[in-house]
C-alpha cells in the first residue's frame, strides 16, 4: 500500500509537467492573433453613458498583415475621413480640410472608451511576450497573462481569459506598470468563421469611467479580401 502512494506521489508532479509542457508549447499569442484576424469587415461603433447611447460611428475595416485601414461611412459628417496604420505609425486624414495628421496609438478613439490602439493596431505576438499559462478547468477556460516588449505598447501588462476549446478570448484585462487596472475589454459573439472561431463583439470599459462604456461590433468578416498594397500607404490616404 505504502508503495502504491509512493509511486502516485512520484507520478503527480510528473502528470503537472507533462501539463505544463503541453500548455507552454503551445503558441497562444499566435493563435490569439489568428482569432481576431481579418481583411474586410463592416465596423460600427457605439458609446454609452449611463446605459444610454450617445453616439455611433460607422466604418469600414481592412487589413493586410500588420498593416490597417479604416474609412468612416456614418455619420454623414464624419463620412470620408480615413484612418490609416502603414506598420510605423498611426494617420487620420480629414476630408473637410484635406489634411492628414499623425496620432497617438495610445490616444482615445473619437472619444470613446477604446484607443486606437484597441482598433488599429492589433497584434498580440508583436507587441507582447507570455509569461504566465494558467491550467485548464472543466470548461476549457484558463488564464494567461503576457507583458509588453517596450513601452510604445499601450498596456504594459495584459490578464486574458482564453476559451482553449475554441482558440479564442473572452476576456481582456489591461494594466499600468504599477498593476493598476486601466481596461477590461469582454469578447462576445463567438461566430464560426473560416477553419476557426472569433468574436464579433467587443465591449471596452475603462476603468476610471464608471458609466460609460463602447461597443465595437463587427459585420460582414471576410477573414481573406486581400487589397492591393498601394491602399495602405500615406500616398493613397487622401484619395
């Protein structure tokens, strides 16, 4: 009997490496990246205070690579301005003036609780290395946490909750560098799309905000429409 519980003692701690080496092999910020790509999509954008909307922004989204693009299709106001990431920096050209500025990724996006960073600029294998892989309950959910590279990344620590079963996140917790929580973003709408799953929907809270909050829902998901490479550069913004 005693030789039996040595035995499982031993074989326990084994079990939890053999665990750990399946769950760290893995590439979860790849597969995370793979989860939230796309190159057509149809974006609105809804603000919230006090559980009332205040505002909606409508836009098209396209993507190659590292590299996005997004044009504003309502309100008619905001129609024909252009947002553009060409890998190095972020550009906003405004029809109304027909000039075109340099923004700040980590700069609110038109005033809502996401920053451009959170639209233009989505790429968790770039910007982030994993350093935690928690275990997997029942459901197939487990943890992980990842820190940024340098400090041009807008968040430089990140808390995800990740659905192992479908590749996908569920939940996004963003901190400072003193651990403070700035954003939780949730993942809804989980849609089959391609050989894989994403989500639809986003929902961003900032922390500091207590009743606001913004909706980023996403339509139309062509996760291959590849555009001619002329259309992500600074040159073709304003046309």
């Amino acid at each position: 009997m005693k030789r039996c519980m040595v035995i499982t003692m031993l074989l326990l701690p084994m079990a939890f490496m053999r665990s750990w080496a399946q769950n760290t092999e893995l590439d979860y910020l790849s597969l995370l990246d793979k989860a939230m790509y796309m190159e057509r999509a149809t974006l609105k954008m809804e603000m919230y205070k006090d559980d009332k909307k205040v505002r909606q922004y409508e836009m098209d989204f396209y993507r190659s690579d590292h590299k996005m693009r997004m044009e504003f299709t309502a309100p008619a106001v905001e129609k024909g301005r252009r947002m553009l990431n060409d890998n190095a920096s972020l550009w906003m050209y405004l029809p109304r003036t027909s000039k075109v500025m340099k923004l700040p990724f980590k700069q609110s996006f038109m005033g809502s609780d996401a920053s451009n960073s959170d639209l233009m600029r989505m790429s968790f294998k770039v910007d982030y290395e994993l350093t935690e892989v928690g275990g997997v309950n029942d459901e197939g959910m487990m943890v992980l946490k990842l820190k940024a590279k340098d400090l041009d990344v807008a968040y430089p620590a990140v808390t995800l909750l990740y659905d192992k079963r479908r590749n996908v996140p569920l939940k996004q917790e963003m901190y400072s560098l003193s651990g403070k929580l700035i954003k939780t973003i949730l993942y809804e709408d989980i849609i089959r799309e391609g050989d894989g799953y994403m989500p639809s929907t986003m929902i961003i809270k900032e922390a500091l905000q207590k009743n606001t909050l913004t909706k980023l829902l996403y339509s139309n998901i062509q996760k291959k429409q590849r555009q001619p490479a002329e259309f992500f550069t600074l040159g073709s913004l304003r046309r």
